[in-house]
C-alpha cells in the first residue's frame, strides 16, 4: 500500500496540523466519543491502529493502559510519535495494514482506530487482522468517513457547486479513490498554509456503508453499535467553519467485539 503519509514534507506537515491534540473534530468529537464507548482502558494492551503523530499516546498512558503500540505505515509518522511522547509501556510499530501484522494472534485488548480505513482500498486485510489479534471478547473501535458526507458533496457538485476539500466522488455506490485536499487555503490554520504554500491530495477511499459493516460481520466481528456524531457546540465555536456540514452526518463510527 502507498500513502501519502509516507512522504516526508507531508508527514510534517501533518505533525503540525495535527499538533498535540489531534484535529479539533477528533479532540471535540470522536475522541471523546471513542473513549466513551471503550470506557476503560486500563490495565489493557492497546494497539492504535494508524497512529499518525501520535497525539493520543499521553491520553492512553494517562488511561492506565498496561501496554501500547502505535501503529503507521509512515516512518515519518512514527518519528514525530516518538517524539510527542515518551514511556516504556509503548512501542513503535512500522506497518502496512493491508499485508499480514507484526502482531502476536490473541495479543490486543483494544484496538483504536481514528480515520484510517476510508484512506484504503483494502479493509479486508485489516479487517481480519485485527480479529486475529484482538484477544476473545476485545474491542475494535474505530472512525471513517460517513459515505453520507461524500454523496452530500457529489450530490452538490453534481448541482453545480464545486468542492474546494474532496475531488473525484462518484455516486453512493462507487467503490474507488478519490483525494482529500488539505493545505492551500486552511481557514483553521492559516500560518500553516501559508508555510507550505501548496495542496496536498490526500488518499480517500469511497465505498458504502454496507461495505463496512458486511466486511465486519464476515470477518466475525459482532458491531455492537454504530454512532454517527453530530456537531457539537464546543466543535463549532472553536471551528465554525463545520456549520456547513450541519444537515448530515461527516462521521461514523463502529464500535465491535471479537
């Protein structure tokens, strides 16, 4: 698998945007919400699958975990994670999710995943990998794009409203890549955009949600719930740039047990 996270210029970038908290809708909505439904992490191994800059790793320790691993394609990645914070109960892992993990089988209390399987072709792979790891009775927990969010922008687009954020989406039921446009004209962080006076297209990956859940019962996970957040005050005071997105979903959320 190749990702964009894997080229260096945009791993910085990346650590900046993200910072020490995570983009604000993670910090203000589907973290929160995450935490909520794992309710407890200690004593746990937990595995965060697709880490990034590893913002999350202090709020883990600070949960108790017995044992963490953070998980990236990116080396880039995984060095600024190493950087962000440091404890002996974590490790580092260097991981193509889409090719067998470094992982032991019945290994992981807890598997945590923010946005990361709506950036791949493949969830399958993942998909089983992570219910071969996971101990009996342990959690996957993870964050996608809500395929609502992409036919709400195809759907507009095809009114006649160009999308300055995702290009190339087909219609509810296209199964293919499309590109995630961050940078150039960042209204949260201007000076950033400023710094890296370019665009990057970012790898996101259009499927329906039928897709999610089959691969999930297939693969012999149970989903014991499905949250699709709404937009909080607290997201829209600190960016309220998201009340466009006000009349549909933008996240979803699965909440499974092996």
């Amino acid at each position: 698998m190749k990702s964009l996270y894997q080229n260096k210029q945009f791993a910085e970038f990346w650590n900046k945007r993200a910072g020490n908290s995570g983009e604000a809708y993670k910090y203000y909505v589907l973290d929160p919400i995450m935490f909520k439904l794992v309710k407890s992490f200690t004593d746990k191994t937990v595995l965060e699958l697709g880490c990034g800059n590893g913002y999350l790793s202090q709020k883990f320790i600070e949960n108790k975990v017995k044992n963490l691993i953070l998980m990236d394609i990116s080396k880039h990645n995984l060095e600024y994670a190493k950087q962000k914070f440091k404890d002996n109960k974590i490790e580092y892992l260097e991981q193509d999710a889409t090719t067998k993990w470094k992982v032991d089988t019945n290994s992981i209390d807890i598997i945590y995943s923010n946005m990361m399987l709506n950036e791949i072709k493949d969830i399958k792979t993942p998909i089983l990998e992570a219910f071969r790891v996971l101990k009996n009775n342990g959690i996957f927990v993870f964050s996608v794009t809500h395929p609502s969010w992409d036919l709400y922008i195809y759907a507009q687009e095809k009114a006649g409203v160009k999308s300055r954020k995702i290009k190339n989406l087909g219609n509810y039921f296209k199964r293919g890549f499309a590109k995630y446009i961050m940078g150039g004209d960042s209204k949260t962080n201007p000076d950033l955009a400023k710094e890296y006076n370019k665009e990057f297209e970012v790898e996101h990956f259009q499927r329906p949600l039928s897709d999610y859940f089959n691969t999930l019962i297939d693969s012999g996970f149970h989903v014991n719930k499905i949250v699709e957040p709404e937009l909080t005050k607290e997201l829209l005071k600190n960016n309220p740039r998201f009340i466009e997105y006000k009349d549909h979903p933008v996240w979803l959320i699965f909440y499974c047990s092996k």
